[in-house]
C-alpha cells in the first residue's frame, strides 16, 4: 500500500520548459514585438488590397480571444459562436443605418443585445453536457443565420449596406482604409489584453478549475454555472464588438459571412494555436486567416488542410500547438510570517 | 458548545437502494468526529449529502445553525464546509498554487474590472492570494515545486495539496474522505499531527477512515455505520468494546476471528 | 392532413436511418460523431462514382442497378468509418471528451472538402433518376420511388433491429454501451465491436445518401450538414443511445416538420427543428424513449 507514495516515481520534468524558443514566446516582449509589428506592417504594403486583408486578420485575431475565453478558459465547445459577431454586426448595421448615426454611437446597443444573446443562448444550454453544448450552439448558429436570411428588418439575404463608418471628426476620416486599420489594431490589442489579463485573474482562475473538474469546483464554492455564463458573456462581447468592426470595414452585412465555416475557422485558431494560451491564439488565428493569402496554391485546398490539421493536432497534441503553460515563477524565499488574513481563522 | 454540523434523519436512496437510512449525529466546535464502517455502508454517500453533491431523499442538515439540505455545493461551501474526496480531485494541469488558491475563491477582493484594468485592488489581491496559499502549502508541510502542474507531483504529495485547498476555504467544518489512504506510516503520523494543527485552528473535522489505529489515536468520538445507519456511537474506547460493531466488522459468527487490520 | 404526414414520415425515414448511426455510437463509446453526416454525403458521392462509371443505365433497369450500387456504397461507407474511428477518433479514447469532439469537427471538414476538391465545389446530378406512377392514398400523393425507398430503409432497420436483439455481436454492443470495463473484462473484445458498429452506423447512413441522390437527384459536397444536424435532433429526441428511440425519434421529427413548413412557412423549417432540438435537450435530455438515469459521483 506504501509503496505508490514513493517520490521517484514521479515524472522528472519538473521545472519549466527551457528551449530557446520557449522562452523567447514566453517573454514579456513577444506582445509589444506583436504590436510593432502590426503599426509597422502598412509601412510594407499599403495597397488597398494589403489593408483590407490585414484588417480581416485583425478582426479574426479579436473573434479568437474571445472564443478562447469560453473553450479555452472555460474548456466549452462552442460551434456557434459567429452568431454573436452577427448580432453585433446587424444591430450595429440597422441601428446606424436607421438613425444616421456612426457606428461608434452603435456600441452600448450592440453591448446590450450581444449580452442578451449570450444569455439566450447559455442559460438554458449551459447546464448540459458538453458534447450537447457543442451541438446546441452549432444549431444556435444556424437558427441565427437562417433569421437573418428570412426577416426584411436584416435585410433579407442581401443583407444591410452602405453602412454609415466609424466614426468622422472633422478631418480625420475613419473610413480611410488605413485610419480603419489603425483603429481595429488598437482596439483588438485592447481586447486581447483585456481577454489575457482576464485569464490570469480570479474569475479566469475558475474558468479553469471548472474545465477541469466541476465537482471540485463547486466544492470550493465556486457557482459553476454562474462561472460558465459569464465566460459566454464575455465570449459574446468581444464576438459581438468583432461584429461593429466588421461592419464598419465593409460597410456591409450580409448573412453569408455567418455561416458555420466562419465559426469553424475561429475554433481552428483557437485550437491549433493553443487552447486558453492567448499567445497562442493570436498566432493560430493569424496563420489561419493570413496563410491563406500568402501562398495562393494553398488557398483552394486550406479547409481540407485545416481539417486534417485539427485531427492531427488532437491525436498528437490534445492541448494544441502551443497550449498554455502549467508553471509560474515562485516565491523566492520562504515567507516566515503567516499572512495576517490567514492567522484570523474562523473569524 | 455550539453545534457546528447536525445531521438529522438523513436518507439517501438511488433507485431502490438505500445508501443512507436515516443517519443522524452533530459535530460540535473543535471537535474530531470519525465515521467508520465497512465499504458500502454510506459514509461517502453521506458526505456527499452534507456538501450538496446528492439531494438527500429527506432529513435535513444544517451547518453552523444554517438550514442547508438540497442547496447546490458552492452554496454550502458559502456556508462553512470544505472537504477533500476520496480520490483525489485536484485540478491535474493546474499549478499547486494555482490548486490551493482555488479554496480561496470565496475571499474575492478582486472583480473582472479590476483583472482587466491592473487596479491596485487587483494587485494587493493577487499577492494575497498567492501569500495565502504558500502559507497553507507550509501548513500542510508541502515540500516541492509550487508552480509547476500538480499532477507531476507524486500521490503523497498531491494528498496534501488537496488538504491545503480545503483549508484554504477557511471553514469552520472540514470534511475528509479517507485521509489517510495509500499513504505509508510516517506520512500518517504526520497527518495525525496536521488534524491536531487544524483542530486548533478552531475547524471542526469530520473523517471517513479505514485505519483503526489513526481513528482510534485521532477522534474524539466515533461513529459507526452499517448499511446506511448508524450502529453505534461513542469514544474509541466504546467503539472498541461495542459488540454490535465487532459483528458489523467481523461478521456474526466470530470464526476465523481474522484480524480487521486497517481494512 | 394526410399528405403532411405522409411527406413526414418519408423524410423521417431518411432521418431516422442517418439517426440510427448516431445514436449506435453514441451509445457505445459516448462519442458524438459529428462527422457522421458527411458520411451520408460520401454515400451519396460514392453511389455517384459508381453509376457514373456504369455509364448509361436503361430505365428499366434502374432500380436494379440502384439497389447494387447501394451495396456496394455501404460497404465502401462502411470502410470509410472504421477507417475515421481508427485514426481520428479511438487514439483520443480516454482523452478528454472536448479533444474528440474537435477531432470529430476536423474528420468532417476534411470530408467535406476532401469530396469539394474531388468532385469539384458544384452540385452534381445524379446520373440516375427513380421514376414512377403516383397513387392517391387516403387523399395523399405518394410515389413509387418513395414507397421503394421507404421499404428499402424500413428492411434495413428491421435487419438491424434482429442484429442486435439477436445475435451475440449485438448482444456485446448492449453490454458495452452499459459498461465498457466490464465487458472487456468479461472477454468481450470491445474494439471489434465498437469497430463493428461504426461500420454498421456508417453504411445506415451511407445507404440513406444514396436514396437521397436518387430521389433528388442532385448532390453537393456540404449536404451532410444540415441532415447531419437534423439525425442528430432525431436521435435526441427518441432517447441517444437507444436504437428504437432513433427511428422514432426520425419519423417525430419527420411529422414536426411537415406540420411545422406548413405553419410557419418552408424558409422556418430549419429553424423550427433546431427549436425542438434545443428544447428536447433543455426539457428532457433522455428523450421519449431514454430512460432516467441516477448519476452518482
């Protein structure tokens, strides 16, 4: 009976990972080289061609920060989750179509219904098992999409257009391509930020120990269903504010670009590049979204190339490419005091 | 002295089975309570009832005076219970202080404005968080890597993390699933002297253990159950000598008279 | 009245037969096969290549050469699960559930634009079309074709149905589905079961790919999709995992339709079984046929 205690049998990689690489992606730098890079990339190619692709890159990075909340953080199988880019781009689309007004004014609105779909869409599911989650927001997906197609308010199938842009003070006109660049990098550097500092907080911490065990979880107090709902909320939020900025790059919706390849090729970032790693996200999300582009023969068959890669990737890296790491720095001596928090016990 | 856990009438039934037949009994302040009973009597499964995990089929528990029968866990846990599972329920690819600051989930000091802006609540929060669990990683006597997944640390080890995150929780009721298994004997002699430790924290524990001499050594009072019920109570001195427990373990017709060991 | 419940229960039998797939495996292993209905849509390709490569096929003889190709289309469907079981889905076994689940997402999309870069991204007619009188019953509009087509998927469950109640490999698949442990440590060699059923499974659904070509008469490489999803209500709704609740659950969803186009409109389709899904799943996740099941930690 003693004999499993026995420290030896413990796996020996007990320590950090330690290739160069390793720590050069794990540095503090990568995010402001990420950053320099993306304020430098129009110095390179400016063409209108160039913008508009890396502004789509953009808005991808920002949809897939905001899936790995929910499957990377809280380890939920969202197969739907362009649906909340859709209502952020059509309540953002009408609203500033109706009224004349630039999208910017568009925001608390689009915060409102995101939040609201995120609610429909996770209060009854989220008490499901996960495989029927999965199925459930796929089927959401759909149900959104096929909406949109069939009511005269989004337009029916051709969708809304000539949406008014961002933002106009006085000179400075928001729908320059490369002003609108500028914007969306700044913005979804924000938001990455935002989603990466949420995962190292208290609340990413439960996200994490209810993808881990659930049980355990409640165990500790932690309401997981409370936990889950606003890990959609936040999924929802970032998917929808991706929805104004699509909108305003293309000055049109349409329900086209809803379907559930999109929502697939969200997941597929977030999947390859590393589930809950942000780093890695926003990597998977650039090479899927800016690959394609970069070797045209590559271009007709990449789906099929993404699918493999997903079952490869599974079989052989379950955690994705670069998943994210188990270790953290520790204290670097031996505290002798007991914290004044921890000494009060029992209050 | 006050009642910190009381159990009354407590049923449990899955399907026809009844796992829990009316068990009743209260745990008072800085009290060690050992419940014993061989496999299957409805140790667990009570266990289970008290933290939330199993609708009991009726009776009712109530923590520090608190009506808490068919409450969710975390809302229990809100209450004063923290607990640890018969195997273990740690968070495998977490780090060790990341498993112990999950107990602390409830001391919050922090929202998600906070985590999103760095606010200086944020910062003095996350250092309190992490203060806190390597103060109770030290409690438990935790000796090894902190920061790295817990499930690369070996069974003995991981046992006392599970015990740090529950003490973590600062409750004033402590529940543990079989503490002591698949540990060897100089691991259960300190573990005999952490639940003197905690005990003097001012938590009460309620244990589920196999290894009579712990129990004996350890508990204040005991409780013996046998297909769902309770059949007998007392000190370890009583229990000893209570012959409906020598059947209970030894079967009616003392034969062979076989030793029940740590069975 | 009687034409919505006729048009019901012929579209139900085709969910039905896809839902058998499903729920078989579902019941088995606890994997959604999310790629399942991509299997139906490689049926449907398959059963294309063969009578596109028999060249031209008299009218006379169509429902013979039909009923060949069909074969032939489910054994090669049938291959092609095992094949994905095998190398997507049982290295993950024990893995957890979220990594299988994407592993299915990715056998589907690389189906799906396998077939697209195969055939070509446009939908194709199928070279054979089932042709036949149209009888007035009861005051519905049936066809031949669709009375052929409902005999061959109502044979093909009741050929099921006898395997599993009656033969041991049947009799291993329950016995799995209740405790895998168990039964492998009852000497029941679970691998070449679970082998044998995605075969089954797959080759149900290969089957109803081929139907669906030949009543339809034009096929696409993403017309799994939408089917796929909709097996997937079916098979919810008569209880995942039970093999009787799949065909119900089929021939429900069949007639929730039929009623549901009627009411609402034909573009709400989709919609209103998505609903029932939703609602099923929220209300109850066993199903009409499943059973409650206590879950203990």
């Amino acid at each position: 009976m003693s004999e499993n205690v026995d420290a030896t049998l413990a796996p020996q990689r007990l320590g950090p990972p330690r290739s160069p690489i390793s720590r050069l992606l794990e540095s503090r730098l990568i995010g402001w080289v990420a950053l320099a890079a993306a304020l430098l990339a129009p110095f390179v190619t400016a063409s209108p061609y160039s913008l508009n692709v890396m502004t789509t890159a953009a808005i991808f990075v920002l949809l897939a920060s905001g899936l790995n909340i929910v499957v990377g953080y809280c380890g939920l199988l969202d197969l739907g989750y362009i649906a909340f880019m859709a209502v952020g781009a059509y309540t953002a689309g009408i609203i500033s179509k109706s009224f004349e007004l630039p999208l910017l004014f568009t925001i608390p609105a689009v915060l409102v219904m995101t939040i609201l779909a995120g609610l429909i869409i996770g209060a009854p599911t989220l008490r499901l098992r996960s495989d029927y989650l999965a199925i459930v927001t796929l089927g959401f997906g759909e149900i959104t999409r096929i909406t949109a197609n069939n009511l005269s308010v989004t337009g029916g199938p051709s969708g809304i257009f000539g949406i008014p842009g961002l933002l106009k003070i006085g000179g400075l006109d928001v729908e320059n391509p490369a002003v609108l660049y500028y914007l969306t990098v700044l913005v979804v550097s924000l938001f990455v930020l935002a989603s990466a500092r949420l995962g190292k907080s208290r609340l990413g911490r439960a996200w994490r120990f209810v993808r881990e065990d659930e049980d355990a979880a409640e165990a500790m107090g932690i309401h997981t269903y409370k936990v889950k709902l606003l890990a959609y909320i936040f999924g929802a939020i970032w998917g929808g504010l991706g929805g104004v900025l699509f909108a305003a790059h293309l000055s049109a919706v349409s329900p086209q670009s809803f379907i559930f390849l999109q929502s697939a090729l969200v997941l597929m970032a977030v999947v390859l590049g590393g589930m809950g790693n942000m780093r890695g996200v926003v990597i998977g999300a650039l090479v899927i979204s800016l690959l394609p582009e970069l070797l045209r023969d590559f271009a007709s068959n990449r789906y099929l190339v993404f699918g493999l890669l997903l079952v490869v990737v599974m079989v052989f890296r379950p955690q994705g490419f670069w998943p994210a790491r188990g270790y953290e720095r520790e204290r670097a001596t031996v505290d002798v005091d007991p914290p004044a928090v921890a000494t009060e016990q029992g209050r | 002295m006050t009642a910190v856990l009381e159990v009354k009438d407590l049923q449990v039934a899955f399907g026809g089975v009844k796992a829990v037949d009316g068990l009743s009994f209260s745990a008072h302040e800085r009290e060690i309570i050992a419940v014993i009973g061989p496999n299957g009597a409805g140790k667990t499964s009570a266990f289970n009832c008290i933290t939330g995990f199993y609708r009991p089929t009726s009776g009712s528990v109530r923590i520090k005076g608190l009506e808490t029968t068919g409450k969710r866990p975390a809302d229990i846990a809100a209450v004063g219970v923290t607990r640890t599972f018969q195997n273990l329920r740690l968070f495998p690819d977490l780090t060790v202080l990341d498993n112990v600051r999950a107990g602390m989930h409830l001391y919050g000091g922090q929202n998600w404005a906070d985590a999103i802006l760095h606010t200086p609540r944020f910062k003095r929060s996350e250092a309190m968080y992490t203060d806190e669990a390597n103060y109770w990683l030290d409690f438990v006597g935790f000796e090894g890597a902190r920061g790295v997944p817990v499930r690369n640390l070996s069974y003995g080890q991981q046992k006392r993390v599970e015990i740090a995150r529950a003490l973590a929780r600062k409750a004033e009721l402590l529940l543990l699933d079989e503490p002591a298994a698949g540990l060897n004997y100089s691991e259960k002699q300190q573990l005999l002297v952490l639940c003197g430790r905690i005990r003097d924290l001012g938590t009460s524990i309620v244990l589920i253990e196999h290894d009579m001499g712990l129990v004996m050594e350890l508990s204040e009072r005991i409780i013996v159950m046998n297909f769902g019920r309770e059949i007998a109570v007392g000190t370890p001195a009583e229990v000893k000598a209570n012959p409906a427990v020598i059947e209970a373990y030894l079967g009616k017709d003392d034969e062979g008279a076989q030793s029940n060991g740590d069975a | 009245m009687t034409q919505l419940i006729w048009d019901g229960l012929f579209v139900g039998s085709f969910y039905a037969l896809i839902a058998l797939g499903y729920s078989m495996v579902y019941g088995i292993i606890k994997l959604l096969n999310f790629a399942h209905g991509d299997i139906y849509m490689l049926g449907a390709f398959i059963g294309f290549a063969l009578l596109t490569s028999m060249g031209g096929i008299p009218a006379s003889l169509s429902l013979g050469a039909l009923l060949i190709v069909l074969l032939v289309s489910m054994l090669i469907t049938g291959g092609a699960g095992v094949l994905i079981e095998r190398l997507a889905y049982r290295p993950l076994r024990g893995a957890p559930r979220l990594a299988v689940l994407i592993s299915a997402v990715g056998v589907s999309f690389s189906l799906e634009y396998g077939i697209a870069a195969i055939a070509g991204p446009n939908p194709r007619a199928y070279p054979i079309r089932l042709e036949g009188g149209v009888f007035e019953v009861l005051g519905a509009r049936a066809s031949l074709p669709q009375i052929v087509l409902m005999l061959i998927a109502a044979g093909l469950m009741v050929a099921l149905n006898f395997y599993i109640q009656k033969t041991s490999t049947g009799r291993a698949m329950r016995s799995i589905a209740l405790d895998s442990n168990a039964s492998l440590l009852m000497g029941i060699n679970v691998n070449a079961v679970i082998t044998r059923t995605f075969f089954i499974g797959s080759a149900l659904a290969g089957a109803a790919g081929v139907m669906a070509g030949a009543y339809y008469g034009k096929i696409d490489f993403l017309m799994g999709f939408i089917i796929g999803l909709k097996a997937f209500t079916a098979a919810v709704i008569g209880g995942i995992g039970n093999i009787k609740g799949a065909m119900l659950g089929g021939l429900v969803l069949g007639f929730v339709e039929a009623f549901g186009s009627q009411w609402f409109g034909g573009q709400w389709r989709d919609v209103f079984s998505f609903a029932v899904l939703i609602l099923f799943l929220t209300l109850r996740p066993t199903g009409i046929l499943g059973e409650r099941v206590t879950e203990r930690m």
